[in-house]
C-alpha cells in the first residue's frame, strides 16, 4: 500500500487533500536544504562545545542537599556558554519558562530608577505583568519600561529608538524581542538584530543589551551573544531542550552581568555556587545534543505549513521561503470557526493526549481566551508539535515545533481535515 492510500486508509483523510499536501512538500523541498545546513553547523557548534569541556557520564549524575560542587549543574552551564558565545551562564530546572528566565534577568539587572527601553514594541502577553499592572512588578520596584514601535513593514526603528533612549538618562537596559509572540510580523534573524545591536552600541556603549531569544535557538548559524548582545535568555521546553528536558530555562551573556542575575536567581553572594537536582542532568545535555537537529525537523515543518496555507489563499508569516528567525509560522484564519477547527486538529496528531478536545480558556498572565494544542511527551513544550493562539481579529494561529518532521506533516493533515466546513468550498485542493 503506498503512503497516500495508507495515510487516508488509517488516518481517515480524504485522498484528495492527503495529495494536495505531497504536492505542496514537492514544492518546498529545496527550502529544507537551507535548513539542514544550518543544523549541520550547530551540531558541529554543539558537539565542539561538549568536547571543549570534557563532558563524561559522572556528569549526569543526580545531586541532592545544597549541590556544593555539582559538577553536573556547572559543566551543564559551561556547555551553554560555550555553544551560544557567551561567557557565562546559568542553566537551570528552578527556571521554569522563558517568561520566568527572562524576568529573573531583568530583576538582576536593573534598580529603582532605571528604565527598560524595548526596542521591539511591547513583548509579549505573559511578560507584560513582569514590567508592570501585577503585584511585584518591576513597576513596584520604582522602575520604569517604554518601548520605540516597529516600522509598518516590522522591522526596528533604529532612529526611533535612538532618539527615544538619547532622551532619557536613566535607560540601563535595552530590550529586543526575538520572536513575534502573538504579533503578525517576521521574527528577527541573528543578522538583524546584530545590525541593530551594532547601530544601539555605538550611540550607547554603556547600556546592557538583552533579548528574548525564545523560540530562536539554532534557527541560525550564531546567537545573539555573538553579535554583540550582553544577555540572551530563553526555555528549555523550547528548542534548546530538544524536546527531552523535562523543564528549566537559562541566561546566558557576560560574566560580570550573569553573576548579577545570579544574585538575583538564588541569594546575594551565593549566586550558582549552590543548586541540586535529584533527577539528574542526563536529559539536558541530551536534549542540548538533540537540538539542532530537532529546530531543522520543526522548521521544515512550519515551511510545508506556510506553502500549503498560502496555497489555499490564507494570510500566512513567514513565506514558506522566507529567511526565518524563529520556529514559529502565524496563519490568519480570519474567523474563529476555521482557526479553533486548525488548532483541534493538530491536538488530534499528538501521540499523547491525541483523544482531547482544546477549548479555549483563560490562561495566567493573557489578556484574552487562548485556545491552545499541546501533548506528546513534555507538557507545554513548544519544540514539539503546537498550535495556539487568542481568540481575537484577526484569529491567527501560532504553529510551531515538531520533533520529527513526519509528525508536522500529520499533523497539518489532520488541521485542514479538522477544518472540514472552512476548506469544503475551496476549489484550490
């Protein structure tokens, strides 16, 4: 039985559409070039990183108490630091998301008094109770965040900005979000944000530069710690974990700036000197081993996705040729109806939890219902396969992840089939 017959046999999808998708795979099979490429030189950049610092089996090994020389927690850092061109950093399962790592940075970083200048417009919804509006808010603390827009077309206001931070004084950190969260515009590639890192630095030598780098590991040849910017931080349940860490987050960046955030992270003057885990760290350095090839299955995916969905006449960010900054591709859907249906099916494709029904809901730190596609082996981790997104104009869907890229693909299969009514009329299949 060939693939399409076998696909439609077992998985209860209409021939017809399961030929549509191989048709588009055909088309955007030279664009996966590009990415395994690009894996090819991070898993080079991974493996000298685990070679540099002599990482042996004794490193896996559990900790308890207060984790006095845990070799396995320092040499973990080591590995992160080196891969990303960082000089230091903190790699940890007591961070528990990208929102958490992110905030834990800024609290080190700044003082009352100090403002926090982005340059990427406002970020995104579960870090805005961090800056201000929530209890312990760095608002709380006397310190202050404004933000220079984007440009029409999504790119950084180099000039806004300038003029923005040259007008105030107290601006100590400045901010750059790299992915899109629920924006529709491109994420920043390496090259970007190091060309606008490069124009902030020469005008303010002496002001932090940090990003978001969630979402945005491995998706290029370089982080944004090698281009000039002083802290990155990001989740482990998104693509540095590789889909095997079970939780955590780091911070990564300058020595002198990572033992402030340390400081912070655990106790002034204790900073990582402590910190035992008695699970062990064996599915961290696999999942950091695992990565690059992990980010390459995710974005051949999101690019099949962006080619079928343009196909059909949906708005779709990035193109399926695009140059990508990130894991993520946005569809606008333009109505609940079809995007909820996109969303359900792709819950339908997860191995685990694939009998559940996704409503939407309110979810802590959102302004409106988010309706959301997680299973599959570690809860809520985005490098696998996932799908969300507000229920909001102009309903727009968030897919990103997969660990294999054959599950992207069943994946899509099962959205189009789940949007049934949206697609019946659509004379492009």
């Amino acid at each position: 039985m060939d693939i399409i017959s076998y696909i439609s046999k077992h998985f209860h999808i209409d021939p017809k559409l399961v030929e549509f998708v191989f048709e588009c795979e055909k088309e955007v099979a030279p664009v996966f070039k590009s990415f395994q490429e690009t894996a090819q030189a991070n898993q080079f950049r991974v493996i000298e990183a685990f070679q540099k610092n002599d990482v042996s089996a004794r490193h896996f090994y559990a900790s308890t108490g207060y984790g006095y020389g845990d070799e396995g927690r320092e040499k973990l850092c080591r590995v992160f630091a080196d891969a990303f061109g960082a000089e230091e950093a903190i790699v940890s399962p007591m961070l528990m998301s990208g929102t958490h790592a992110i905030s834990t940075a800024l609290f080190g970083l700044l003082r009352p008094g100090d403002t926090l200048y982005s340059l990427t417009g406002k970020p995104y919804d579960t870090l805005l109770s961090t800056l201000y509006g929530a209890s312990g808010s760095l608002e709380e603390y006397g310190i202050r965040f404004r933000c220079a827009p984007l440009k029409n077309d999504g790119r950084i206001d180099i000039d806004a900005a300038i003029a923005g931070i040259k007008s105030d004084p107290t601006v100590k950190v400045i901010y750059l979000q790299r992915s899109t969260g629920y924006e529709i515009r491109p994420a920043f590639t390496v090259e970007a944000l190091g060309k606008a890192i490069a124009a902030i630095r020469g005008e303010f030598p002496d002001r932090i530069i940090m990003v978001d780098n969630c979402y945005g590991e491995f998706v290029c040849t370089e982080e944004p710690t090698s281009v000039g910017a002083d802290v990155i931080a990001g989740s482990l349940i998104k693509n540095p974990g590789g889909g095997i860490a079970p939780t955590g987050g780091y911070i990564a960046g300058k020595s002198g700036l990572i033992e402030k955030i340390a400081g912070r992270f655990s106790a002034p003057g204790i900073g990582t000197e402590i910190g035992s885990y008695a699970f062990g760290y064996q599915q961290y350095y696999q999942g950091f081993f695992m990565a690059p090839h992990t980010v390459c299955q995710a974005l051949q995916g999101v690019a099949l996705a962006a080619r079928i969905f343009e196909r059909l006449g949906y708005q779709s960010q990035p193109s399926c040729n695009a140059i990508r900054g990130d894991i993520t591709q946005s569809i606008i859907f333009g109505n609940e109806e079809a995007m909820t249906g996109f969303i359900r099916g792709i819950q339908r494709a997860s191995a685990i939890d694939g009998h559940v029904v996704p409503y939407a809901w309110d979810m802590p730190g959102y302004d409106d219902k988010v309706i959301m596609a997680a299973g599959t082996f570690v809860q809520g981790a985005s490098v696998e396969l996932t799908a969300d997104g507000p229920i909001r104009e102009p309903y727009a869907a968030y897919l990103q992840g997969a660990l294999t890229y054959e599950h992207a693909k069943l994946g899509i299969l099962y959205a189009l089939d789940s949007m049934g009514a949206a697609l019946q009329n659509n004379r492009k299949i």
